[in-house]
C-alpha cells in the first residue's frame, strides 16, 4: 500500500496550492456579461434596459421613438468580432452598403451625413433600417460613452444608400426588395445587404439578384426572419417555420451570401427559425446599435443584424482589396470563418489571409482540415482553457512539492526512531 500523505504535509503544500489553482481558474473563467438583457453598466453600475427595435410596426402605430437610455460600455459583438484589430487594416473608406429594409434615416446622428437615400427612402419610421445600417457603418465613437465603450459600426468610414424594401410599416414583398436589388446595383454600391427574408421568392427577386451579381455587387441576406417576426408572403406563422428547416428568400438564390446569426453564448434563441442552408453565421442575438432618432440605444435579436455584420466585414474586405470580385470577396469570408457546423465570421482573418490564385472557386478549395475548436463565441473559451492550463500546471507543482514534503516528513520520522534506538 502506498504511504499516505501526513496530514499535516498536506495542509502545507496541497491545500495552498490548490486554493490558488481555483482562484486562478475563478479569475479567467468569468462569463462575459449578457448584452440586450438586463445587466449593469460597466461604466455606472446602474441597472440597464434598452428598448427592442421593432422589425414591423402595426398598420397606423406610431414611428418608433427614440431611446432614453445611453450605453456606456463597448458591445460584446466588437469583443467577438475583433474590431479593433480588423480597424488596423481597412474602416470601409470608398465602399458603398446599400441597405434594403425599411429606410435609413438620412440625419442619424450615428452615421454622420453618409447616408444617401433613393425617394424617401430617408425616412424610417420602424427604424429597423436605421439600426441595421448602424451596425454596419456607425461612426466608431459613443456620444455620452465612457472612454472604453465604442460603438462603431463594422465599417465606420464606408457609405450608406438608403433603399426601401418594405412599406412604411416594415412589410416587406418580393416586388419591393427586388426594386431595392437593382437599384441598389444599378447605383454602383459594392455590397447589398438585405436582412428581410421572405417565405417565398419571385422571378422579378430571382432576377434582380442576378442584376446585381452581373454588376459586380455582393447580396449579402438573412438566411431566416428574425426571432418573433410577423410573417408576410405565404401566410407561414413562426412558430411553424421553426419546426423544419426551410428556404427563404432572397437568401437562396444563387449568388446570394445567407447569413445565420448567433448570441453572446454561441447559440441562437429558442425556437428561432432554421434555415435549410446558411453560408456564413456571426453575431446577431442581444445586439446593440443605434435607433433612427436621438442619440440613446436599442437592443434586437436575429439574422438580420448578423446580416448588417456580415455586409460590413465584406466592405472591409472590398476597401482593402478593390481588385476582389463579389464572388472573391464571399469566398474569402467564407474559407477564412471558423469552422463549425455554419462556419461563424472572423473579419480579421479575412483581412489578412494570402490571397487565393485567380480564378479560385469554393468547389476548387481543398476540404479544409477540421482542428479540435475549444473555444465558446463569446470568448469565455480562451478563458476557460488558459485557466485550466494554470490550473493543471499548479496541480502538478503542488503534488511535486507534497511528495517533497511527505519525504522529508518521513526522513525525520526516521531520524527520530534511530536516536531513540540508540
């Protein structure tokens, strides 16, 4: 039978030990805070609840009204995205995002005067458009925000060309979308971001879309209706679009980037709709942005936002690299996300890959090998593993220095016996 540990040899070396192993693995284990719900301001300490920004409004409601409540804390999406690393390489300088959705107001203040609406496109009364273009091109500072927060869009330095896929209630049509398609091509903006996803499509959608490819733009779309949305076109209700998968629209036509989103814990809401493909996934759930009026914050779940993040990391890309065609710019998002079962977008390694030789397709890429990924969404992964390798190495110390100890323990024991024998 082995010799056991004297007790009081263990309270000297393993306890100690140990107790510094956990405070280790406690200190670089702490979850990220959940952004959109409820929490405490970083900056304040105060209680935070931002307003939902509505995809649809009912027929006669009001406009939405600005938020009263300022963020003062950086969101958790720039944390996962890597913005500020992505920011050293490209800000979007030169690229133009039309976003077809309900309008973009034309005097967001979190866009700064870069806006362009077509027709009256430049008034949101929903603000979904509004917010949607925040996400991708709202200038990278805070009013009101602490030094550390920063709420910049994904390309804060790219355009915005305001295109009305919806009525003035947010209901949107494929006749509607496909008019913002083409416009939206026909006005020379390099990426179409359209995070409105119709239960069917349309010629006219189908064609617009081709338009627009033939032009040299990326449709980047949401590959399913947001969380809760009103269903328009055939009359599916949400709750049944969430049991199967299914197709939507313009997301599944061809040349069309499908975009899935995810939240700050790496999964999406409950019940949320399923795609039967997606391309690309990133942030999406619990996000935070700017409205169409006033300077405070809302909160949104759903593809449509991780449209709006997708549509800017493909301005990124096009203002780094203008000689990129749409299908190039897609590709390299694309093979450069971190794989998992819809591979999620890394901006950063999209920047910075070597380039594919011309004329490289996705079905002439080599099947990619699939590493062993450890790491959670919100980057409590990193954490979590560089807290278990401490934690292991002051295990092995400690179990070293308590054989030590259990040695010397047991010499004296046996020095003391011989002087007594003696």
């Amino acid at each position: 039978m082995p010799a056991r540990l004297p007790r009081t040899a263990a309270a000297r070396w393993v306890l100690p030990a140990l107790s510094a192993s956990c405070a280790v693995t406690v200190a670089l284990g702490v979850p990220a805070p959940a952004w959109g719900a409820p929490g405490k301001s970083v900056a304040s300490g105060d209680t935070v609840r931002l307003p939902v920004m509505p995809g649809v409004l009912d027929a006669g409601a009001p406009c939405t009204k600005a938020s009263p409540t300022v963020m003062r804390v950086t969101p958790w999406t720039h944390q996962v995205l890597n913005l500020g690393g992505a920011w050293t390489f490209s800000r979007g300088a030169g690229v133009t995002v039309a976003v077809v959705d309900t309008g973009v107001a034309s005097d967001m203040p979190a866009l700064d005067g870069r806006v362009t609406a077509d027709g009256t496109a430049g008034e949101d009364c929903v603000g979904h458009g509004s917010f949607v273009a925040g996400l991708i091109a709202g200038a990278a500072s805070a009013e009101g925000a602490s030094a550390e927060a920063d709420f910049g869009g994904m390309a804060p330095q790219a355009r915005i060309l305001a295109l009305r896929g919806t009525d003035r209630f947010g209901v949107p049509t494929a006749a509607r979308i496909a008019a913002g398609v083409r416009a939206g091509a026909d006005a020379g903006a390099q990426v179409i971001a359209v995070p409105l996803a119709l239960p069917s499509g349309s010629a006219e959608l189908t064609a617009a879309v081709r338009h627009a490819s033939a032009k040299g733009c990326l449709v980047v779309a949401a590959a399913v209706p947001d969380t809760g949305a009103k269903p328009s076109g055939a009359g599916v209700s949400a709750s049944a679009a969430a049991v199967r998968p299914r197709k939507y629209w313009p997301a599944s036509d061809e040349d069309v980037l499908a975009v899935l989103d995810f939240g700050p814990d790496g999964l999406r809401p409950e019940g949320a709709p399923q795609p039967e493909h997606a391309d690309l996934a990133a942030p999406g759930d619990k996000v935070v942005g700017a409205g169409p009026r006033g300077k405070g914050h809302f909160t949104g779940s759903g593809a449509s936002y991780a449209t709006a993040y997708v549509a800017g990391a493909a301005a990124l890309v096009r203002s780094r690299t203008p000689a990129l065609t749409a299908g190039e710019t897609a590709l390299r998002l694309t093979s450069t996300a971190y794989p998992a079962d819809v591979p999620r977008l890394d901006v950063y390694a999209a920047l910075t890959a070597v380039p594919h030789p011309p004329g490289t397709s996705a079905d002439t890429l080599p099947e990619p090998a699939r590493p062993v990924v450890l790491t959670l969404a919100d980057g409590r992964g990193a954490r979590r593993i560089a807290a278990l390798t401490v934690a292991a190495a002051i295990a092995a110390v400690a179990a070293a220095a308590a054989a030590r100890g259990a040695i010397r323990g047991r010499r004296r024991g046996r020095g003391t016996a011989s002087g007594s024998a003696d």
